[in-house]
C-alpha cells in the first residue's frame, strides 16, 4: 500500500511505467555505462511528480485525545516533489499559494517528519516550524535543499528524542529578489518580513497565510504550542519579530545571526509601522504584559562581529518575565546557514524549543 504521504496518481503511474521501460532500453543499447549519465540528467527522478499527503481522507474530525489535534480543513493544494532527503528518502514538496489575507502568490516547500505517516499518529497533530532563509529568500528558500540537512537532521534528532517531529515548512520570505545583479537600482532592497505600507503584505503572508496553508492540508497542533520558527539572517529577524509581535499564535524562535531591529530602506517615511515591527519596542511591551511566555533561542558565531553585540545586547536588556532566552555563541563560527543547522542540535536549542512545544500523542 502506498504510505498516505506519497500517493501516486494514476497519470503519475503511467508517467513512470513509460520512463522505467525508456531506460531499461536504453541501457540495454547502451550497457551500464549509460546508468550514471541518465542518474546525472536526473532520469531517474522523481521530481515534478505529484504528491499527496492524506488530506482527503482527513479532513475535519477531532483528533487523538489530549493531542490537541486540528485536521486538515482543505482545501487542498497542489504539491508536488521537489526534492528528496537521501538520508532516509523522505519527500520535499512544493506548492505555490496564493495568500487570501496578503494576496501575495508565492511558493511554499513543505517537509513531514516520518512519523507523520506512521499510524499511530494518524489522528494526532503535529507541530510546526516556519523556516526562513537570509539573502533574497526569493525565488526559492534555501532551507529546501537536501545539502543544509535541516530536514535530515529533525528526522533524526526526533528519532533519537532530542527534538519533536517538526512538520518544516519553507516559504519564500521576499516577493522580489535583489541580491544578483550589481546593475540593480533596487540591488539589496528586502521587506524585514512585514508589512510596510505601499508594498507587498509579507509580515501577513508568513504569519496568517502560510499557517493557513498548513492547516488546510495537514494534521496540526490547535494551540501555539504548536508554533515556531526557525531562521537566518534576515530570516532570523522575522522570525523573532513575528514570535513577540503575534505571541498568541507563536511560542518558540530559533533565530540564527539575526537582525535585531528593522533596517529595509522601504520603511522611510512609515516610522510608526516600523516601531511595530521591531523587537526592541515589541520586547518590552510582552514584558510589561507579563504573558504569554515565549521561548527565543539564539546561535551567533564568533566570526559574527556585527551581528553578536546586538543579539547579546537583546539578551541582556529583554530576558525577564514571560521572555525566555537561550544563547549559543559558536566558537569560529561564520553567517553561514550550513554552520547553524548542527549547533541547533549540539547547543540544545532544538531539545530546549521541543521541551516548551507539543509534540504528537500516538493512539492508545
């Protein structure tokens, strides 16, 4: 039986019977020294191929009890496979989404844990982490290449009981990129993942509309216990930002070299909507409020000068009350996205987010 994860379509079904008999000819003619070329070319892959993750037959319903469970509430959107994790074989998808509240259209990469399909927990919520890349975030989000391992290594770190079985959810973070070309006027220009007035809605998009994707198409956590984010860079800062200016719908951040406070040029001439979107002034305000608590974890290498004084900073000033910390200075480290993904796990900031959140409640 097909795992409800990776149901073939019929046309999908005939789409790979005709491929498997192309190449079975081929190396036929051609001997085994045609195998790794055809590998090369990507022949064997199944990327592009449609991709299911149960929600037809989920949909609605309450879930296993005391997990806290939503089901998907459709409708349902279109994935299909992007990539897969060669440590285990677990799918990557994508879907491109337009958002009802922004109404921004973007792409969202999407990747279940194994667990997911096991059916124990096949009427439990899982929990979630919006993950948000640095640089332009735009067109692709970085966290959805196999080569950072994130997805690998929750796979693993929940096998091993250090982590909760994140559903990892990657959506572009800027509606424009602006990072390439030297000529650019607008070269370096990004949104701080917020809503500036006169632009794209992107603090509505990451916040509002990604959740809702989400909930529309796999089994979640009804709670903000539930809720997290992940993120690099600038994508650390939108993640933090959105964690304590929404602390009803998020509870945990792990924010690696992170911005601290808003820097996009586009915020000229909108200084009010700016100091709603920085941590420095949003910080004090939870505090003053005294709840909910939220959970921010930071890692900051070394080799960080420009990032590492604001981000201890923060620490210093805002660690009271319902603000929980944890900072992880790395020892040589670079703003390097491939360097943060295993400090998540050997700084403990994976297991200390996990202790804080709800995981999955299997059947009894």
């Amino acid at each position: 039986m097909t795992p409800p994860d990776t149901v073939a379509t019929p046309v999908q079904g005939r789409r790979r019977t005709k491929r498997w008999v192309l190449m079975a000819a081929v190396v036929a003619v051609l001997g085994l020294a045609a195998w790794p070329v055809l590998n090369y070319f990507e022949v064997f892959s199944d990327k592009g191929d449609a991709i299911s993750f149960g929600q037809d037959g989920n949909q609605g319903g309450a879930g296993t009890s005391g997990s806290k469970a939503s089901m998907p509430t459709g409708p349902k959107a279109d994935f299909t496979i992007s990539g897969t994790v060669p440590e285990d074989g677990s799918k990557i998808a994508v879907t491109t989404y337009e958002g009802k509240k922004s109404g921004f259209k973007g792409k969202v990469w999407v990747w279940v844990p194994p667990q997911y399909k096991d059916p124990q927990y096949a009427k439990s919520g899982f929990p979630v982490m919006i993950a948000l890349p640095g640089g332009s975030g735009y067109p692709n989000n970085y966290w959805m290449g196999p080569d950072l391992k994130l997805e690998a290594s929750i796979s693993k770190w929940s096998k091993e009981g250090k982590s909760l079985p994140f559903i990892v959810v990657m959506p572009v973070l800027n509606p424009e990129d602006h990072d390439r070309d030297p000529k650019d006027p607008k070269l370096g220009q990004y949104w701080d993942g917020s809503d500036i007035p006169g632009q794209p809605k992107m603090g509505t998009w990451l916040t509002e509309d990604v959740p809702d994707l989400v909930k529309e198409n796999f089994r979640t956590v009804d709670s903000r216990d539930g809720w997290a984010f992940m993120g690099a860079s600038t994508g650390g800062f939108a993640g933090l930002k959105s964690v304590l200016q929404k602390p009803d719908r998020f509870k945990a951040v792990i924010a690696a070299g992170p911005d601290i406070v808003p820097d996009s040029r586009l915020w000229k001439g909108h200084d009010q909507e700016k100091a709603e979107n920085n941590p420095k002034i949003l910080a004090p305000k939870l505090i003053k409020s005294g709840r909910p608590d939220v959970y921010l974890g930071f890692e900051v290498g070394t080799k960080e000068t420009a990032a590492m004084p604001p981000i201890e900073d923060f620490v210093k000033r805002y660690a009271k009350g319902p603000i929980r910390t944890k900072l992880d200075v790395i020892q040589g480290g670079k703003h390097n996205a491939a360097t943060y993904v295993p400090n998540m796990e050997s700084a403990g900031l994976i297991q200390w987010i996990s202790e804080h959140m709800q995981g999955p409640t299997p059947i009894a």
